[in-house]
C-alpha cells in the first residue's frame, strides 16, 4: 500500500446511521453512528468518534476510541482511548494510551496482536 493511500479521506459512517454487519476497507474509516458486527482493515486507522456506540470485534492497523465500544480490538500499531472513552473489551496492541478520564474495563494482550491482524490480512485476501 502506497503512502498516497492514507491520506485520501477515510470511509464514514455517520451520526444518526445504524449498520449491523461487517465493514471492510481500503481507506481509514471513522464512526459517528452506531455500529454492531465486525470491522476488518487490518491496514488502516479506525476512529470511533464521541458521538459512536460500537458493539464489535474489531481489526485494524491503529484504533482511536472517542465514544463507547464494547467487543474486542485488535490493532497491529496502537489502541488509544480518548478521555471520553468508555471500554469495555479484550484489547490485543503492542502499544495502548489512555488519556485521563478514559474509562476501561477489560483486559489487554499485547503478545498476540500480530498474529490476529496476519489472519484478519489472510481471509480478506480470500474473500
């Protein structure tokens, strides 16, 4: 993938969307909306916005949490929950920050995210 690629404007789901399904991307993607199923871009950033509520397991480069996620997440890079964070998942990244006021409950494994995110890469290569 290309450096050009990142910087193209990311995928949305908007405030005010509800989807139940699976996303898959080539580009960044950021929910402002409600999200319920699975997310894989094992190559790209996932913003979830303040106003978002996800229930999914998600698979990604790097992951921004702003709003209310609960499920699992799997990052190659990092996780970061924003202040207005509120966490309630199994989170596998090498890196994780929390920002203060971010609320966790969960845990994290940072010893098995590649291995996660090479199989995510491996079934969206065969779909």
């Amino acid at each position: 993938m290309d450096s050009n690629s990142r910087a193209e404007a990311p995928s949305r789901l908007p405030a005010g969307l509800v989807v139940t399904g699976e996303i898959t991307s080539d580009h960044d993607l950021t929910i402002d909306g409600t999200f319920d199923g699975q997310i894989t871009v094992p190559e790209q950033h996932v913003s979830i916005s303040a106003s978002a509520k996800v229930n999914a397991k998600i698979i990604a480069r790097a992951v921004t949490i702003a709003g209310k996620v609960e499920g699992s997440v799997a990052a190659a890079e990092r996780v970061t929950l924003a202040s207005s964070a509120t966490v309630r998942a199994h989170i596998q990244t090498p890196s994780i920050a929390l920002i203060e006021g971010a609320q966790f409950t969960g845990t994290v494994d940072p010893s098995r995210n590649e291995a996660a995110v090479h199989v995510a890469k491996y079934r969206q290569k065969q779909a």
